[in-house]
C-alpha cells in the first residue's frame, strides 16, 4: 500500500513541489481510513482501488487536486464520509469533484428499444451535459473504469460482460471524444477480452505468433525511411504502430477482413519536431512510394472534433503491400495520445505560475459554443452523426438546450419534449427566427421556439401531426380530459371511436378535488417522470397535496423539491429549465412503464396478444419481438398510463392470452446501472 503511495507521489514530484502534494498526502489519509477494512474481490484492500485510480490520473499529468479527487472518488458513495466533511476538509473543488463522479455512477440509462448506437450518443451526451462544468469529473470516472476494468477477472460472469458491454458503449467512445487514446486503448482491448474471450484468443495468439517477422518487416521499413528522412533535412523519428487486438477485430468483423488482410497492412508512424516538418516528411514519403488515391487525410489544417491532429496516408509499400502512414509533430503525438489531459500539462518552469487549472478547456468550449451557436450546430452534429451513426436529429431551444427527436418531428413535438404544458398550450413555433406551421418538419440544427398561451387546448388534429409516441400519448390524455375522445377505461360507450373525429362534445377537465393526506401517504402517491431514483420532498412553500397539480426541481443537493405547479416561490426561484421534471399524482398525468412477455412459440401469438391488448386503448410507445435461442418469444414493450392499477390489469390481460408463459415488469432500478459498487 505504502509502496503504491510512494509511486504515486514519485510521478506528482516530477511536476509538483512538495507543497502542492499536501493535499494529496491528506486525501490519501482521509480515503485510508474511510475504506479501512473494506476488501475489493480480488482480495485487495479498497484503497488499492482509490491508489490506482490516482495513479493513472497521474500518469496523464493531472495535477495533484484532480489525484487527490481520484483518491477519493468512492468515499461518498460506498464510506460514511459525507459531502459536508469533504467540504470541510477539502472544499469546494474536491468535493465538486467527487460529488460530480458519484452522480455519474447513479445515471441510468433506461431506454433499452433504442437502436445501440442512439444510445451510446445519447449516453455520452448525457455524460458530457451533466459534467459540462468540470471535465476532471469524466477523466476520473474514466480512471476508475480503467482500473475496473483491468481487475474484471474477479467479478461474477454476469457482471463482467455488464461492465465491459457497458465499458465499449459508453467509457472508450467518451476517452476517444476526450481524445485520450491510450485509455481508449486499454479499455476496449480489456472490455473486447471480456466479451469475446474466444476471438480475443485466436487474434492474439496470431499476433503473437506473427510478431517476429513483423518486426523485422517494419524495422526494414522504419531504417529505410529514416534516412530518406534525414537525406530531406527532416528532423523525425519513425516508429512502428502498435495493432491493437480490438483494433483487428473490428477490422475483420467491419470490412470483412481475414486476419491475414489485416495484418499485412503495415502502420508506422512519422513524429517530426514541427508542424512544417510534418508536410516536408509528407512529401518525401509520396516521392518515395505511391500514394493510394483518396487515402490523404490533413488532420493538421482540419483538427478532429477532439483536437486530434496528424497527416494521414497510404501508400502502396515496397512488395506491392499497402503501408499506412501516420505524420504529426511531438506536440500532436503528446494530443493524440493524452487528448484533452495533455493541455493541463504543466509545462517546465511554469509549475508554480498557474496553481488553478483551467477547467474550461478550449476544447469544452468550443463544443459548446456549437450547441449554442445558432449557426454552427451542423459541423458538430455530423461530427456527431458520423461518430455514431446516428439516425436522430438534434434541435436547440433558443438557450441552446439541445433536444433529441426522430427525424420528421414537429415543433408539436419539440414542445411536448419540453413539459406536457408547453405543449398543450402551443399556439404556434419559430425556427431560426421565422414562424413556421405547426407541422413544420424539424431539421437538424433548428432552433425551435415554442409560443404558448394558457388559452390554448390541444386540437383533435394534433394527434395526426406529431410523430412521437411521448406527444401523441399526452395529447390523447388531454383530449379525453376535455372530454373531446372517449376515455381510456370506457372505450365501449364510444362505438364510434376509432381514430375518427368522436361525437362527443369538449367540456372542461373537471377539477381535482384536493384531498389533506399524511407525508407518508402523499410520498406514496407521487410519481416522477422518469423515475430519478432521488429522493422526493415536498416544498414547504405552496405545500401540494393530492389533487394540485404538481411540478418537480432537481435541487443541488441529490434530491427533487415538488411543488404545486402554480407556485410564486417556484416560478421565481426555478430558472434551470433541465433541471425541470415532470411529478403527478398516482391516477393522474403519465408513466412509461416497459413489460415483458415471454411465449411460447405458437402461430398467430402475437396477434393474439395484439387482440387482447385493442380493448384497453393502451398507447403503445415501443415493442420489440424477439425469439431466444430456447425457441420462446420475448415481447418487450412500453406502455404510458396513469396508474398502476392500470398496469396490473393490462399485465393480468396479457397473462390469460394462451401461449403466455410470463408477464413481469420492467423492475424500477433501486441499484442504478451504472452503479459499480461491486466493482469498486
Ligand atoms: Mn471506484
């Protein structure tokens, strides 16, 4: 333990003076006590988690207050340590810190009918938001990982291939936008053993097997042109690149290579002292072999969204064998390797000139001021749509909040995104500054103002003009809350309803009557959008009570603050507007529930289930069939109602279907997903 800790300090020292690793030396103390006696699975003491995780925040040249966090990382979550003692010992910025890398571990990332790659954007979207002040908060959560993820070995299978699913979808694609290869690296190749142990093998053992001729290869090669460099005055070195093993898979699976194709293209790398050496190199290299055409990439002149900067070509190599070239100079090397860590580096001489890292990274900034930026928003969202393939649209609120909707929603939408009262009370939309019909096809990049009057009701079209399930569902509520479509649990006294123009005549929503509860009683009725897994209290202020409509505030500390819609308190203290959610009253406004259904293989089931489902008038929002390899259907879909009563009668509907072998319910997550408390 001592040892690790003196490692740790022995890589601060190179870059920090003695004072500076005070802070270090207590965090170290404060994190050894509070995880005395705990073990990891390996057997381990705990704090050789928190030491390692320190350690490689190290190894990137993070400063000694981002270390000291790293030490930290797990006190608040998995030790009795509080925020206030943090606060009290280390202040504001460790504390914010840690705090920061907790509230990561409890995200959920629900949602799970969404194609794969929506959801790895939407989670490092998620990600990005929520650290957007502090991106220290990520490079530890990424340390962490890191370290998990190095010692899965000793966690269930189960677990394991959570974690390293999870590792690939959401941690390595956030080091690569962070521009921190290494980690990318070793995180995908861990995760990538995990997944596929047997692939994994097989790749490696080839690897191995082929090692010494590539060598030999490559260092004829890299001998070659080093003097061909030096003969053209350019001052660089040559360096085989190291193939990674996940590197080679996902060449193999996504280009339908064998290993051998892979593998016989040659990587090297040119890193010359200047940015002007770097074209000099270029051009000595096309002059000596022929480059493939469209093959040239200027990383230089157009950096990557993640400050990644080289020269990339291929050309065709000596024995007609395709050599990829990479160029960049040693300070780019130090980015494309280190990313956004590489900037905090503290440069010789300067250590004790700027003690306070700036949090707010060129880098950070500019990402953002794209989302703000009405007239840029495009360059990031390819950027972003190439990345992961994205078949969403991104628009912008015109404080530059951004929101994710399917391609061909409307402003409509766009407004029920927002809060179901924005959209009721939709009297029309701009984008970019002109009025537009509410049927109006969003683009990518719109910014979209929604125009409201407390006058407005949904109109009995709306419910054709929208696309998604979320402002389709909340419009057919309202509706049958004015009376103008039959409601939910009376389908049969409306003979006439079928997606028509009902006979009924609108009339107001009744009001609640509001009824006095005990606190018990009302923390039972009350339900959050989307469920948060925080802890709910009622605001003093306006004091709701069944029958108020409610609105919910995630505070600043873990928790939501409901009140009644209509509160003063509210409306002026409330200004966030992402930090708005959605509360109602158990038998009043919405929930998304998701259920399973597993079946038994017979023909027509699924209509069967269909059938069976017609008469509840239930708004499906997603469904999913599937037949597992035990030759049973699972059938997964997600329902919006507003009551669990009703949810229990459509689960005990399904279960009398024929063929039905179980209904359960998505379990409301009490352990977050992501929390890796057994991983540490
Ligand atoms: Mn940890």
């Amino acid at each position: 333990m001592r040892s690790q800790f003196l490692k740790l300090k022995k890589q601060l020292r190179r870059s920090f003076t003695d004072a500076e690793l005070e802070v270090v030396r207590t965090a170290y103390r404060v994190a050894g006590e509070a995880h005395h006696g705990q073990t990891r699975l390996s057997g381990e003491p705990y704090i050789m988690h928190s030491l390692s995780v320190a350690q490689n925040l190290a190894a990137l040249g993070l400063d000694p207050v981002t270390c000291a966090a790293g030490l930290l990382h797990d006190v608040l979550e998995d030790t009795s340590v509080t925020q206030a003692e943090l606060q009290s010992q280390f202040g504001e910025e460790i504390t914010l810190l840690v705090d920061g890398v907790t509230k990561i571990s409890s995200f959920s990332f629900p949602d799970p009918n969404v194609t794969h790659e929506i959801k790895q954007a939407q989670n490092i979207r998620k990600m990005l938001v929520a650290t957007a002040k502090d991106v220290r908060v990520i490079l530890i959560k990424l340390a962490d990982r890191l370290h998990n993820i190095r010692t899965l070995e000793y966690l269930r299978k189960d677990k394991r291939i959570r974690i390293a699913r999870e590792t690939l979808d959401i941690y390595a694609p956030m080091a690569h936008r962070l521009g921190i290869s290494q980690w990318k690296w070793e995180l995908e190749d861990h995760a990538f053993h995990h997944l596929r142990p047997d692939d994994y093998r097989a790749i490696a053992r080839q690897v191995a097997m082929r090692r010494r001729t590539r060598e030999a290869q490559l260092v004829e090669v890299i001998q070659f042109l080093e003097k061909r460099l030096a003969e053209a005055e350019v001052t660089a070195h040559v360096i085989g690149r190291p193939k990674h093993l996940y590197g080679i898979y996902q060449k193999m699976v996504q280009q339908g290579k064998d290993f051998h194709e892979v593998m016989d293209i040659q990587a090297i790398r040119i890193i010359s002292q200047t940015e002007a050496g770097c074209y000099n190199a270029l051009g000595a290299v096309h002059s000596l072999w022929t480059p493939i055409p469209g093959r040239l990439k200027d990383y230089i002149a157009m950096p990557k969204l993640n400050m990644y900067q080289a020269i990339h070509t291929t050309v065709m190599g000596d024995n007609a064998r395709p050599l990829e070239i990479q160029i960049r100079s040693e300070e780019m090397d130090k980015t494309a390797r280190e990313g956004i860590a590489a900037h905090w580096h503290y440069k010789e001489g300067e250590a004790n000139k700027d003690k306070k890292l700036d949090t707010h990274l060129d880098w950070l900034r500019q990402m953002y001021g794209w989302l703000k930026d009405a007239h840029a928003p495009e360059e990031l969202m390819d950027s972003m749509r190439r990345d992961f393939g994205m078949s969403h649209i991104y628009v912008f609120s015109p404080k530059g909040e951004v929101k994710e909707l399917p391609p061909g929603a409307t402003p409509l939408d766009f407004a029920y995104l927002i809060h179901s009262d924005v959209g009721h009370q939709c009297m029309g939309a701009r984008v970019n500054g002109r009025m537009v019909p509410l049927r109006y096809h969003l683009q990518m990049g719109d910014v979209v103002e929604v125009l409201t009057s407390r006058n407005q009701t949904p109109h009995l079209d709306w419910v054709d003009i929208v696309v998604t399930g979320r402002a389709r569902t909340r419009i057919r509520q309202r509706l049958r809350d004015l009376g103008m479509l039959p409601t939910v649990d009376d389908p049969v006294h409306h003979p006439d309803y079928e997606g028509d123009v009902p006979k009924t005549r609108p009339r107001s929503a009744p009001p609640r009557p509001i009824r006095e509860v005990d606190e018990a009683t009302r923390q039972n009725l009350v339900r959050i959008e989307g469920d948060k897994g925080l802890e709910v209290q009622f605001a003093k202020c306006c004091n709701p009570m069944p029958g108020h409509p409610l609105i919910g505030y995630i505070t600043k500390k873990t928790g939501i603050s409901v009140h009644r819609a209509d509160c003063k308190s509210f409306a002026k203290s409330a200004r966030d507007g992402d930090r708005i959610v959605e509360a109602n009253w158990e038998g009043e406004g919405l929930f998304e529930t998701t259920l399973h259904v597993e079946i038994g293989q017979r023909p027509n089931v699924l209509a069967d289930l269909t059938n069976a489902l017609r008469p509840t008038n239930i708004d499906i929002l997603r469904a999913e069939y599937q037949v597992g390899e035990d030759g049973f259907g699972y059938f997964d879909f997600t329902i919006e109602t507003s009551s669990h009563g009703a949810v229990n009668r459509i689960m005990r509907t399904l279960e009398a279907v024929t063929g039905v072998v179980a209904v359960a319910r998505e379990k409301k997550k009490t352990e977050p997903s992501l929390n890796l408390a057994e991983a540490g």
